[in-house]
C-alpha cells in the first residue's frame, strides 16, 4: 500500500515524514548535487511548495522506513513549472494553473529501494499518484524531469507520458517538462502492466484511525486481505492498541475496530 499523506492526517507520519525530507536531502541535495536546495536544522530538504495543500505519497516497509516517495499539489496557485521553469513549456500548450491540474515532484527511491529489488514499489508509488489524483477530478498531472530519465519514462513506467515542450538546460542538467494523463482507463493499464491491485492508496482518517504507526495499520490490512480470519485481525489489532495505551475508553476502541473492519471491506483503501 502508498500511504496518502495530507495536512490533515500528517500529524500521523511526524517520524516518517522527517526522514522523508532528509532522503530528499541525501538525494537530490547529495547525490545530484542541486546546490540551491535548502536544507534545515533538521536535516532535511524543504521548499516553498511544501505546504498545506501538498500531498505526500510514502512506501512504508515493515519497519516504517520510507523507500519511495512522491510530493502532488494543485498547480492552480502555482508551480515549479510556472513559477521556476516556465521556459520548459510551450506556448501554445493549454494553461497549467487550472484546478485539474496537479504538479508531482520530489519522486524519489532510497538506496535500499533502487534497482530491480525496488521496481515494484516505485511503480506503486507512480500508480497511486493516479488514484489519488482520478479521485480528487484531476486530469493531468505535470512535472519536469531529467533528459537522459525520459526514454525510460516513456516506455517503462506505465504512466502515458507528453512532453509539453522542447528541453533545456539548468544548473545541474537538462530538463524537460512533462504531463501524464489521469483517467480510469490509464489506471486500469498501468495496474494490469505491473500486476498490481489499483486500489493500494491507503489515506488514514485521522479522526477514526487507531492509535498504532501507520505501516502497522497497513500490516493488518495486508492480514485481512491476504485471505486471515477477520476476527484474527480484530484480536490482533485491540492486543496492539492495549500494548500502547495504559487505559483505552472502550468507546474509541471499539470504533478503532469498525474503522479498520470498514477498510478491510471497501473496494479501495482510499477512506476519509
């Protein structure tokens, strides 16, 4: 599953949230050497688009440790495309600044998640910022992306892929500004290319969610639909909460229990 994190339900992910901001420091700061990226205190790298209208998309292992990441945010307000690197689109593509439209980036994988080992996880990650964008009425999702990652992209991501214009140099590299379409149909085509169930967005309720890690609410989803009991997974899940709380008002505890007994039986992960 691809955790959705919004400003709603952050507070949830402080621990992998800060780790995420560091890998994207370690990344895109270390590694590709973007010098004009600001790192804080913290470790972490941050900019002016991280704020409340983003949405972060998290592969989560079993230990909570981030291995893929995504940032999406409505373009309506402005971009990195509009606001940084406008000569990266032509013009006479459509505005970008329409409420259908959302801006990704800060797509990375963490070393321990490259290579073959993490082929599936990113292409969840891409898969899911399909689902989360088809779910909120966006028709395009757009970005700028390094030259020599096109060829790939174009072919081997499962995303349906655009240039919106011609490529052009920046400090570190030469970029081209790209679009993926959003529809159910591009969906249910890149799920079918990689195997994977087109309903793995998980976006916690905050209000109803249990008081456990978000990756341990995601292992006993996992329990449930892997074909376990569901009384198994109730058990297990009341044991967990018990563990962590001195005192549980049966009230809360018991609409933890409906809450997780609602996920397990929707057609998607997607609850708010």
């Amino acid at each position: 599953m691809i955790h959705v994190v919004t400003a709603a339900n952050r507070h949830l992910y402080t621990e992998a949230l800060e780790e995420m901001h560091r890998l994207r420091r370690v990344h895109f700061v270390e590694e590709r050497g973007w010098a004009a990226m600001t790192v804080r205190e913290d470790g972490g790298e941050y900019d002016q688009y991280d704020d409340d209208q983003t949405i972060y998309l998290l592969s989560l292992d079993d230990d909570g440790r981030v291995g893929c990441s995504m940032r999406m945010r409505p373009a309506r307000d402005g971009s990195m495309l509009t606001d940084i690197f406008p000569h990266l689109v032509a013009d006479d593509e459509p505005p970008l600044n329409r409420p259908d439209v959302w801006e990704i980036s800060r797509y990375f994988a963490a070393p321990h998640c490259r290579g073959q080992s993490g082929r599936r996880r990113q292409a969840e990650i891409r898969l899911a910022s399909l689902e989360v964008a088809y779910a909120r009425g966006v028709n395009r999702l757009i970005g700028m992306i390094d030259l020599e990652i096109l060829p790939g992209m174009l072919t081997a991501s499962g995303w349906r892929v655009r240039t919106l214009g011609l490529p052009a140099p920046y400090p570190e590299g030469i970029a081209q500004a790209i679009e993926v379409q959003v529809s159910r149909a591009a969906l249910h085509d890149m799920a079918e290319m990689f195997g994977l169930d087109d309903d793995l967005s998980l976006e916690l309720d905050p209000a109803r969610a249990p008081q456990l890690p978000p990756h341990e609410i995601e292992a006993l989803l996992q329990l449930g639909r892997s074909g376990a009991d569901r009384s198994r997974v109730v058990v297990a899940l009341v044991r967990r909460i018990l563990e962590i709380q001195d005192r549980a008002d049966e009230d809360q505890l018991m609409g933890m229990v409906s809450y997780v007994e609602t996920l397990l039986t929707s057609e998607g992960a997607v609850a708010h």
